[in-house]
C-alpha cells in the first residue's frame, strides 16, 4: 500500500511540473510576437531552456535565433548564454 501511495505521489509531483513547464511555454510564445530587442533575445533563450527535455530541435531554434539576434545587438553576455544553452 505505501509502495502505491509513493508512486502516486511522484506521479503527480511529475504532472504538476510537466503542466507548469507549458504554461509557461505558452505564455512565452504569447508575448514572443510583441517583443523586440534585448527583451526578444531573452525571451527567446527562455524558449530554449524550457524546451530543452521535450523537443530539442524546438530548443536549438529558439537558442539559434537568440545566438544570431544577440550577435546582430552586439552582445556578448547574451551571445553567451544563447551558446550555453
């Protein structure tokens, strides 16, 4: 019974954090669209991280993206975390 009872409870945990993960997601790519700038870059590179697990080719997309657009704004600490990621 507590076997169960654990693996109930890290299945949930684990649902609870995949559900998270897309809100967040979602409301990334919702604002995306609107943005421009260093806020873009950022955002982006967010995109990248949290995409990381679930869909890698999504993932190096948006860190492409950020990594070209943080060389065009002449930024080296973001250029940094777009390779980083």
């Amino acid at each position: 019974m507590m076997k169960k009872i654990v693996c109930f409870l890290i299945g949930f945990a684990l649902f609870q954090t995949s559900w998270a993960q897309k809100n967040n997601i979602d409301s990334l790519e919702t604002v995306l669209p609107a943005t421009t700038g260093t806020d873009r870059i950022k955002i982006l590179l967010e995109l990248s991280w949290e995409h990381r697990f679930t869909n890698a080719v999504t993932a190096r997309e948006y860190g492409m993206t950020a990594l070209g657009l943080a060389q065009e704004a002449e930024n080296e600490n973001l250029e940094v975390e777009a390779l980083s990621n």
